[in-house]
C-alpha cells in the first residue's frame, strides 16, 4: 500500500510540473529567460513522472 501512496504522490507532482512547464511556456513565447525557466520544469517533472513509472514497475 505504501509503494502505491508513493507512487501516486510522484506521478501526481510530476505531471503537475510537466503541465504547468508548458502551459506557461506556451504563455510566455516571447520572453526567453522565462522560456529557459519554464523549460526546466518541464523537463524536472518528466524526470519526476518517469522516475515514478519506472519505481512502479521495479517494486
């Protein structure tokens, strides 16, 4: 049970950052210090999202 609390906190929080990343990348087109910023937490929540599929199949 515990394997799947966790998994589901990182799944949940890592699609929030992918989303949000590109929600607000796609806002923001024109300015590229946020594009760089934006980008980073686009990429950090895949990480996190991938990390937590990959946790799920090995435990």
């Amino acid at each position: 049970m515990k394997e799947w609390l966790l998994f589901c906190m990182f799944l949940i929080a890592g699609i929030g950052l992918l989303i949000a990343g590109i929600m607000f990348m796609r806002k923001d087109k024109g300015d590229r210090e946020s594009m760089k910023i934006y980008s980073t937490f686009a990429v950090i929540g895949g990480i996190i999202t991938a990390g937590a599929i990959v946790y799920r199949f090995l435990v």
